[in-house]
C-alpha cells in the first residue's frame, strides 16, 4: 500500500503545534488536500470521555470499543500500535500530519516554545515539502 505524503508538526512542550494544525487544516483543504491528522502522545491518554457508554464497556473490560452514526465513527482498542500502522486508516488522505515524533525521520516542521509560526506561512513550507518528496 502506497501511504499519503506524512509531515511531522513537532516541538517542544507548549509551543502551539495544535493550534497551527488547527489553522493549517482549513488552508490545505481549501489548497486542495485531503488531509488526516495522528497526533502521538508520549504518556497514557484517556481513550474515550469519562461516563460514556463505550468507555464504560472500556473500563469494563472489552478489548475493544467502537461508536458510529452512519457518517462517522469513532474505534478504542487495546492493542500496541504504531504510526505507520495508522496510515491504513487514512487511504483516502493526500497529506497525514503527525502532531509530535520530534526525534522521527519524517519531514517536519518544528515548533520552539515563545516563536509563532504564521499558518499561511507553514502551508507553503508544507506544500514545498510535499514537492520535494515527489521529486525523489
């Protein structure tokens, strides 16, 4: 399987990584990319809200949880995984940007805390890596 272009967005701790993705997406959606977006968190995070019924199968044991509406839908699994296992489930993205992986190998942009990153700025270094990557 042939996987979309990924970008890292990475960082150090409260540098506004989420909220430059947050403003890229419209950007590149409207520059025409289809765009996923895997955010690694390097601690336990909570799977699923408190008090719904999925994390209550959750915390009751179930290897696995998932909720769907028909246009959506949402999987919690107890399972090892990693990002390149996750760009499976984005096939239909031209671009997936990982939020973190600062110490990986893909290309990124990265973030210092203190320094702002225009957004319109990022999609066109975004757009200049994607280019790169299919020159090669």
């Amino acid at each position: 399987m042939k996987y979309p272009d990924v970008i890292a967005i990475s960082g150090e701790k409260n540098s506004g990584k989420t909220t430059l993705i947050e403003a890229l997406l419209p950007i590149l959606t409207a520059r025409g990319y289809r765009v996923a977006v895997i955010k690694h968190d390097g601690h336990a995070f909570e799977p699923d809200v408190p008090g719904t019924d999925t994390r209550r199968f959750y915390d009751a044991g179930a290897v696995g949880t998932a909720v769907f509406d028909g246009e959506k839908f949402m999987m919690v699994k107890r399972q090892s995984v990693d990002e390149r296992q996750l760009f499976e489930a984005f096939e239909d993205a031209d671009l997936i940007l990982i939020e973190g992986l600062k110490n990986s190998d893909y290309p990124k942009l990265y973030l210092t805390a203190g320094d702002w990153m225009d957004s319109a700025e990022a999609a066109d270094q975004i757009e200049e890596i994607v280019h790169t990557l299919h020159e090669r």
